[in-house]
C-alpha cells in the first residue's frame, strides 16, 4: 500500500482571488489499497476488480466489477464534496432529464486513507473535453443542455436546509471578486497559450474589463450544478449527451453559474436555441454572469492544461475563450 501523509489543504479554485496549482494530491492511493477498501466496507462487491478511469483535480475514479465507478478524494476538500454529493444527489436524479449518478454506496476512512468515498452506478459515455466536436454537432447540443438546466433550475428548495443544501461558500456569482485572476493569468504565465492559438490578449482583457462591474444576483438561489464545464458532460457513440456527473459543486446559488455551458462549450450560433430551450427568464445580468464565468473556465482550464500536460482540457479552455469572449 502506498498512502502518503495528507498535506496542509489549499484553497480550491473558486476560494481566492488568485489560480494556484492546488490540483496536486493531498493522499495517493493505489489500486491494490482501493480495491482493499472497498472489500472490507462492501462485502457483497468482494473481489472488487478494479479499472482506472482517472485522476481529476479532486479525486481518483475507478470502475468496478464493470458496474460501479468508486471515487476517491485525492485532497481534503475534495471529502466535504462527496459528502455532499451523498445527501443531495439522490434527491435530485429522479425528476431531471438526463441521467446523474447519485451514489449508491458511501465508504469511511480506513486502513490509513483519511476520507469517505463514494460508488455510483456507471453511467456510459465519454467526457465530452475528449470528443473532436464539429460546431455543428455542438449547436445540436443547445436545446438538450437547455431542458437540462430549465429542469434543474426549477426544482424546488422550499424546506431545503443549510445542514444538507449548502449555499454559494465560494462565492462564485462574484464577478468583481475574480476579474484581478483572469486578468493576472491571461497577461502572464497563459499569455504565450493564448496568443498562440490565435487569440488576443487584449481583446480578452477588454472583455474582462466589460463584465466587471455585473451586478451580483438578486433572484432567490436554485439548485446548481456548480461546476459545468465539458469534462462534466457525457456523450455517447452518436455523440448525443447522456449524462451530467461530477456533482461535489451542487449548491443553491446563481443560475448564471451553470449557464456558463453556454459560453464555454457551444457557440455563439447556438446561444439562441439555448435560450428557447432554457425557457425561464435570463435578464442582461444574469447573462453577463454566465459569460464571465465561461471566461473563468477558459482560464482555469487553459492554466490546468497546460501545467498538466492535458491537451483536450488545454483545448476545451482555449475553446472556452474564444466563444465567450465573442457576441
């Protein structure tokens, strides 16, 4: 077994004012010390056989049995989120439509690994950051994002409590509280990234400069993803999408957080269809909002990719960039 000793946690990426490489492990665990985890807690799943599907900035997923897929917290922060994924996720898989993987299965530390963890049916599909994506295929993926986010949008919070519905922690809606880091990181270590895909550094921090002064929400929260970005969307074979995952964000917070899709994964062509498939009102602000994170996540992913050596997340940020930055 190799577990090495946790480290201090850092902030993660929506917590400062500034993107530092946090992506780094508080805890590596291997196969052998997983699948030994997973034996012990859940006996009915012994032998468990493991298959790697990957490590993301969070934790590490495997397959199991060909069945299951079990993450692991690579950092401290990263518990909190499976933890919360356990208490919502099931409350809110059945009315959307699209499938989500509520957990079915939710283990505790042991055996030296310091962080519960979580199994989930395996849904099918592929991350859509791996997917060489026409533009035209993307804009047919307007209308279902659309009915996706109107439905989850529109689930109720009435009795919802802070014990198991937490609110925006990060603050992500804070559009004036980010814009030093984008600009920071697109006028230094990502200015060499950007301008060699053909992009302009000061056309970017213009409009950067554009959105600073959006307005933070004033309509009541709803339910939110959190944190949709293309590595969170699955498509099948057809490249039809089959499924949203990675829900360690979901809060009630802005709407203006998960409508960043709109500007970090579809053109601009299919911003229309979007919207008339969202069907709920979307005023300037709030779509100033959604454009301003889809920037964040142009930078996020371009700084993650290229300190990673992750080319589809380096691509899917640079994409990001250039939609978001174009009306």
């Amino acid at each position: 077994r190799r577990l090495s000793p946790p480290r201090p946690a850092r902030r993660k990426l929506d917590g400062g004012q500034s993107i530092v490489p946090i992506w780094d492990a508080d805890v590596e665990l291997t196969p052998e010390a997983a699948a030994g985890l997973i034996d012990r807690q859940f006996p009915a799943l012994a032998p468990a056989h493991l298959e790697a599907l990957g490590s993301g900035w969070d934790n590490t997923a495997y397959r199991v049995n060909g069945r299951f897929v079990f993450r692991f917290p690579r950092r401290q922060i990263a518990a909190a989120l499976i933890e919360r994924e356990a208490r919502v996720l099931p409350l809110l898989a059945r009315p959307l439509p699209l499938p989500i993987p509520a957990p079915e299965f939710v283990g505790a530390p042991g055996d030296g690994y310091p962080y519960p963890f979580a199994g989930y049916p395996h849904l099918p599909g592929v991350t859509a950051c791996r997917i060489p994506w026409t533009e035209a295929e993307r804009e047919s993926l307007a209308a279902p994002l659309g009915r996706f986010l109107a439905a989850l949008h529109a689930l109720p919070v009435r009795g919802a409590t802070r014990e198991w519905a937490p609110g925006d922690e990060f603050e992500r809606a804070n559009v004036a509280r980010r814009v030093p880091m984008v600009r920071e990181k697109l006028e230094g270590v990502l200015r060499a990234e950007v301008e060699g895909a053909g992009l302009t550094v000061a056309a970017l921090r213009e409009r950067v400069l554009a959105l600073a002064d959006t307005p933070l929400p004033r309509e009541p929260p709803c339910w939110v993803h959190g944190d949709l970005y293309a590595r969170h969307l699955l498509a099948d074979a057809d490249h039809n999408l089959c499924g949203v995952i990675d829900w360690g964000d979901v809060h009630l917070g802005d709407r203006g957080v998960d409508l960043s899709i709109a500007f970090s994964f579809l053109p601009p062509t299919a911003r229309p269809a979007f919207l008339r498939a969202y069907g709920l009102p979307v005023d300037t602000a709030l779509w100033d909002r959604a454009r301003f994170r889809g920037l964040f996540y142009g930078v996020i992913l371009t700084d993650y990719g290229r300190d990673r050596g992750d080319a589809p997340l380096r691509e899917a940020g640079l994409y990001a960039l250039r939609n978001a930055a174009q009306d």
